[in-house]
C-alpha cells in the first residue's frame, strides 16, 4: 500500500513537471540550462554556489527551489528580480546576493526564502492578495478565518494556508444572524512555483545531483562500519536487495540507497534509519552515534 502511493506521488510529480519543464526525469544539468536562459547566468551561478554549500541529503531541495525560481520567473518576468517592495522587504537579487534573511521565511535557506517568494507573488497574481490566512494542520471548515469589514453572504474570499497554496472561504450568514464562513476543501490550489518545487523534488529524487565539482563530493568514502550496519538494519526491516544495493563506499552510494528505498513511506522506525543515513552522508559524527543506538533497539 505504502510503495503504491510512493509511486502515485512520483506519477503526479513526473505529470506535474513535464507540463512546467517538459521532462518527467528532470536532473541538474537539464534544469540549470533551463534556468540559465530565463533567470540569467550569474542568477543560476550563485544559484550553484549556494546549493553546493548545502548538505548532500538537502541538494535536492536546494535544486527543487531553483526549479520554483525558474517557473515563477517564466511567469512574473525577469522584472521581479529587481523590483523593491519599500519597507524592510529588498528587491529578490538584493536577497541572492546578500543572504539577506527576510519574513516571515527566516528559518529557510536562501534558495528556499526566494522560492517561496516568488510562489506566494505568482499566486497574488492568479487569484488576488489572500484576505486571511488559515493553519490546515486542523481540517475544521467553519469559522476558521476573520472575515474582511466588506464581507457579505455568498462571497468567497481567497485563503492563504502555504507558500504559493491558496484556497476560499465561503461566506454565510449563521442562524444567530452573524457572519461566518466555511473553507472550501475543494477549492485548494497552488501556485506554478510551488507545483514546480514539490514535483522537481519527487522526479528527480535526492540524487546523487552533480554540479560539477572537483573533487567530486559524492566520492567522498563513508565509516564503513557504520554504513555496514545501516545496510543490514535495511535489509533485515524489508528493504530488498536491489533497493539497498551494494555496499556502501561512498557519499553517493548512500544517497543512491536512500532514493531507491523510499524510507518516509515505510513505517515509523524507519525515521531512526533516515537520520542515521543523513549523518553518515553529512559526516555528522556524533549524530550517527546516537542514531546507531536508536536503530540497535529495533528488533
């Protein structure tokens, strides 16, 4: 059950991704060309330069941001590179440049500040400025928001829940003779950016993603002692041999294991493995001891 919706959410994010950038297996050479002709060269190098600064395990997701940044800046234009919003807020190169920290985004990096930017401004330009904004951790419909001063029966107001994620409220008069409001479900949406992020990260996987480095990273040799046990915890919890492959030598060999594993649609001790897999890739020491520890008490 579990690996059949690992694969229906590849299925969709390979759909989603070949309608933004015209490939279902998108990697990093094809979408740093594909930026490079619509956000600039010396946009997609600093690009690069803050995605190798990341760990290996976050590469993908430091890629996926690019993969917003690209569709937003199809979308909205170059312009929106260089326009300053006033205030606080700089214009999105001041950002690049500078690691500027901007809200309410502070604890994300970089390329992921910008990508949900650019995906909150793409969605304000398809469905209008959000009136309210709504937590959907809770699935509670009624009287979830505050209703603008105009508010009137039968309107739906647009409700921001995400980065680029929208959905309406349907205004009612309640029996008390109050206004209230319902969110509607069905109406919930996102913006291209935010498509294009969540679908790159699926399609193209956790990598290895090279960006052509010298010494390449992912050649880097792992503990091998470490990386013995995590093989074997894998393979003793279900992992076929296939998908745990052979040993593991190097950085790329794990991160290879950990995409053909598909560890998050497995079941809860599995999330021990994944934190002891990111500190043997990130060479985390005393992380990947304590997460030993962890999976040494699953039978």
């Amino acid at each position: 059950m579990r690996e059949g919706r690992a694969e229906d959410a590849r299925t969709e994010a390979r759909r989603l991704i070949r309608d933004l950038l015209g490939e279902e297996r998108p990697d990093a050479a094809l979408l740093l060309g594909e930026a490079g002709a619509v956000l600039g060269a010396d946009r997609v190098a600093r690009s690069v330069e803050l995605a190798r600064g990341a760990p290996l395990t976050r590469r993908s997701t430091e890629l996926a941001a690019l993969a917003a940044l690209l569709v937003g800046t199809r979308e909205l234009g170059e312009r929106w590179w260089r326009r300053e919003r006033g205030g606080k807020l700089p214009a999105p190169d001041e950002v690049l440049w500078s690691s500027t920290a901007i809200e309410p985004w502070t604890d994300l990096t970089v390329l992921e500040m910008l990508a949900a930017w650019i995906a909150d401004d793409a969605a304000d330009e398809a469905w209008g400025r959000p009136a309210a904004v709504a937590d959907l951790n809770s699935w509670q419909a009624e009287d979830r928001v505050e209703l603008p001063p105009d508010a009137r029966p039968g309107q739906r107001i647009v409700v921001s829940f995400d980065a680029g994620g929208r959905l309406d409220a349907l205004v009612l008069r309640r029996t008390d003779n109050e206004l209230g409001s319902n969110l509607d479900f069905d109406s919930l949406r996102y913006s291209r950016p935010a498509e294009a992020q969540w679908s790159w990260g699926v399609a193209a996987g956790l990598g290895p993603h090279r960006l052509d480095e010298h010494p390449d990273p992912y050649e880097q040799p792992v503990d091998a002692e470490a990386a013995g046990i995590l093989h074997t915890w894998a393979l003793r919890q279900g992992a076929s041999a296939e998908q745990a492959g052979a040993v593991w030598r190097n950085r790329g060999d794990v991160i290879a294991a950990i995409e053909r594993i598909d560890w998050m649609w497995r079941s809860g001790e599995w999330f021990a493995w994944w934190r002891g897999v990111s500190a043997l890739v990130d060479g985390e020491s005393g992380q990947l001891a304590a997460r030993l520890g962890e999976i040494a008490d699953v039978p």
